[in-house]
C-alpha cells in the first residue's frame, strides 16, 4: 500500500485525501467551491453553491 496520496477534483475544487473515494454524490446539491479537508477532527466538508431560482 502506498502512501502517497490521492488528487480529488470536484467541478473546480481539487484536494488530496490518503485513499481514493467517490465524492460525485455532493454535486447533487451544487457547485463545489471550496473543500475543508484538513479539520483537526479527519473530517471533510464542502462549501455547495445553489443557483436560485426566483418565480
């Protein structure tokens, strides 16, 4: 097992995490803009853009 690690590009946002993931499922709430990915918890999280759409 290596330990380099693995280059995630979500639309216009690109991050490294230790194993490969499939992070596809977070576009069905938009845009991603920005990713925290180094949260002293191991946790990650993603800042979405809706468009809105005014009636």
């Amino acid at each position: 097992m290596s330990n380099d690690p693995v280059t995630i590009t979500l639309d216009d946002v690109t991050f490294q995490l230790q194993e490969e993931h499939d992070f596809e499922w977070v576009k069905q709430w938009g845009k991603v803009f920005i990713v925290f990915d180094q949260q002293d918890s191991g946790n990650i999280s993603f800042g979405v853009e809706q468009a809105i759409k005014l009636k």
